[in-house]
C-alpha cells in the first residue's frame, strides 16, 4: 500500500493543513465526498469551502452525445501546476466520480471512462500546488443512461 | 497475474500508459437489485521503483473493467524498469501487477 506523503490536503472537518495524505485515505478522512449527492457538496466534502475559478487552462474532452451511459470517455488535461484533481458529475446519486493525486512533476493527461445516469454537466476541480482551485464544466448528453453499466 | 493490462512506452522522456484492470465496479444502487455487496476499486496506484507515478480514488461511478490512461515523466528511469500498478477494492482485496516500461 503507498504511504508516499505527497499531498497537502486537510481534514474535512477542520480548516485547510497542510498534512500529506494518501490517495486511499480520501475515503476514510474525506467520507462526506463520497455520500455527497450534489455536486457543491462533494467539492465542499473534499476540499473545505473553497471558491474554484473557472479556468481555460482546463483541458476536459467529452463526448457531445454518449451513447452508452455505462463508458463515457472522458479526458482531462492542463498545464496547472496540479496536486488534485477531482471530477465530478451531476446526475447520479453520489457527484463524486474520482479523485487524482498527482505526483511531484507529474503530467496531468489522463483518461478514462465513467458512468452517468442521464444528460448533464462534468465538473472538474484542479487543486494546484500554491493552494488555488480551478475549474471547468463541460455539458453532455447521454442516449442510454447507465449507472449499473 | 492476469488481472491487468498494462501497455506502457516511453518516448522523448515522457512514458504513456493504458492500464485495464478486471473489475466489477458494481455501484450501490444496483448491487441492492442483485442482492449483492457493492464493490468497486477504490485505489489505484501506478510506481516506477519508489516513485508514485499515478494515483486515482475512483468512485461507483467509473465504468466497468475500467481502463485508465494516463503519463509521466521517465527523469532517472532506466531499461528495465517496471511499472508497478496496484489495485484495492472495497471488499479490501488488493492486486499487484507489474509490466516493463517499453522505450527506456
């Protein structure tokens, strides 16, 4: 298991410490983002009260249309100076979709796919390493919604 | 070993890797239908050596048999080094798979 203490992010209940945590243990000190359903809630779970600015700096490629709910191809890249990345989406009953930590000179160019249970809006969250948070939506529609894929 | 696949190749310094890992990935909602415990990967780390070269906490909602694409920086890798991915999942199981980077 990967105890690399890369990451300053904080408790959930407490203010912002700079205290590194692992990946994994997002789901014990962050459970609030996990069961949050709306989307400002799974930010708020994860990473405190903060204000993200919307950023072209975030590079969010999705499909127009997916047509099936249960992959959607997404990919995420940007330039910033990441140490989090958080993706989030607002249809299904938890927003939360997945959470990176990306190491020290590590490139953010990721890819994956994801489920949604109908048509709408991806969110991104950048943590960069100076502590500010950017952000980018991307509206979709989905033909088949698929949360059990 | 046969749970992952990891393609990784590393050109001009910077290595590009797919890796698929074999899983359910069963949300809560349908799991409840079936009658069964939700179980999804909740980790996923990717190492060169003692390098952390990718972490992600995934969620429910990340499509089954995930494939995951992501890069690094190969700064002080050398031939024959390998990528380590490791895998843990809700049920606690936890899987490690290695693959030699290609190009170094």
């Amino acid at each position: 298991m990967n105890r690399r203490k890369f990451l300053g992010l904080g408790l959930a209940a407490a203010a912002v410490l700079p205290t590194a945590i692992n990946a994994v243990d997002f789901r014990k000190t962050k459970p609030d983002t996990w069961t949050a359903h709306k989307v400002e809630d799974g930010i708020k779970g994860l990473f405190g009260d903060i204000k993200a600015e919307a950023s072209d700096k975030i590079k969010l490629k999705t499909p127009k249309v997916a047509s099936n709910g249960g992959a959607i191809p997404i990919n995420i890249k940007t330039d910033i100076d990441a140490k989090t990345v958080a993706v989030f989406q607002d249809v299904n009953p938890e927003s939360t979709v997945a959470v990176f930590s990306v190491p020290e000179g590590g490139i953010v160019d990721y890819g994956m796919k994801i489920k949604m249970k109908g048509s709408g809006k991806i969110t991104i969250i950048v943590e960069d390493r100076a502590g500010k948070f950017h952000s980018k939506v991307n509206e979709l529609e989905v033909a088949l919604g698929g949360c059990e894929g | 070993m046969g749970n992952m696949k990891i393609k990784v190749k590393s050109k001009s310094g910077v290595a590009k890797a797919k890796v698929m890992a074999k899983h359910i990935m069963l949300p809560y909602e349908a799991a409840k239908k079936k009658g069964v415990d939700a179980n999804f990967i909740t980790l996923l780390t990717g190492k060169v050596g003692d390098k952390v070269v990718f972490e992600i906490s995934p969620s429910q909602f990340v499509s089954k048999n995930p494939l995951f694409k992501f890069q690094f920086k190969t700064e002080g890798m050398k031939a024959g080094d390998k990528l380590e991915m490791s895998w843990t999942d809700l049920s606690g199981k936890t899987v490690t798979e290695d693959k030699k980077i290609k190009g170094l």
